[in-house]
C-alpha cells in the first residue's frame, strides 16, 4: 500500500524507477558475465602487439590504422 501523501503519478513512476534498476542490475550481471568468459577466452599472454602483428603481416603500423 503506497503512502497517501504519494499521487498517483509519483506512484506510477516510482514503479517504473524500480523496474528499471532491476533491468540494469541485470544487465550489469550479464556484462560481468561475458567480461569473464571473454577473459577465460584469450590469456593477455597470448596477445601479440600492433607493432608484431605489422610486422607479421609485412605492412607498417600506419596501414593498420587506416
């Protein structure tokens, strides 16, 4: 039961306010979850630097960035 001194409308978007933080929330805990298996994917020991893979494909690091 909502308070008497809370309108209708403030009730209304209050709900809509609660709702939307369980979506984040959710949303926060797929993020994390997909940060964590990418993580498990490729170790940074497996990277290889944009200078390497210049060098690897027999062009210059300007090339890549275009």
């Amino acid at each position: 039961m909502r308070s008497p001194l809370i309108d209708n409308a403030t009730a209304e978007l209050l709900g809509r306010i609660a709702l939307l933080e369980q979506v984040v929330a959710e949303l926060d805990k797929q993020i994390h979850e997909v940060k964590s298996q990418l993580s498990r994917s490729v170790a940074p020991s497996q990277l290889i630097s944009d200078a390497r893979a210049a060098d690897l494909l027999g062009v210059s690091l300007a090339m890549m960035s275009e």
